[in-house]
C-alpha cells in the first residue's frame, strides 16, 4: 500500500499527542483551587468570628491568618496554572482534530 509523504511523522505527532489529550492535568488544578477557595471562606469565617467574639485577639488567630492567606495565594496559584494548562490542552486538542482530519482517521465534517 503506498502512504502519503510524512505520513510516519504525523502518525508519531498524532500518538504524542494523543498522550497529551488523555492526562488533563487542568481538571485536577481547577478541583484543587476550588476546594482551596471554599476552604478559604470555611477559614475566613472562623478568623472574622474569632475576631468579633474576643476582647483581646487570640493567639491562635494569627496562625489561623497566615493559613488563610496561604491558601489564597494557591489557590489563585492553581487557577492561574489550570488556565494556562487548559489553554494548551485546547491547542493540543485542535491539532490532534486535524490530524486525525489529515490522514483520514476521521471524516471532515465529523466533529466530535
């Protein structure tokens, strides 16, 4: 059977990226900053209460404001990197469509 010119390389391109598709690390770091973001409100709360309820300001308070703002700061962190990573699965996913467009893998008015 006689193959198209390139065909090789565009085959081990479609399979490169195909593994790319498949991992979909952008999923993972939106759940992350999602469960960070509600436990950022969970804390701000306690901290806001602690606050309101105490004559003099517990100790504990500090501690408790310092994590809050860790968990802030990671969690706009992992949303920042979820776009980003998103943005390239994007990219990653329109190529893999052409390719598979141009060796016939799929029709080309077929869209998944």
């Amino acid at each position: 059977m006689i193959q198209p010119y390139g065909s090789e390389e565009l085959e081990a391109e479609l399979n490169r990226l195909q593994e790319v598709a498949r991992q979909r690390r952008s999923v993972d770091r939106f759940a992350r900053a999602a469960v960070e973001g509600f436990l950022w409100i969970v804390l701000t709360g306690v901290c806001a209460k602690l606050l309101w309820d105490s004559k003099r300001v517990p100790y504990a308070f500090y501690a408790l404001v310092l994590l809050d703002v860790c968990l802030l700061f990671d969690a706009v962190r992992s949303v920042r990197r979820a776009r980003l990573e998103l943005r390239e699965e994007s990219d990653a996913l329109r190529r893999l469509r052409e390719l598979r467009a141009r060796l016939g893998i799929d029709p080309p008015g077929a869209r998944p």
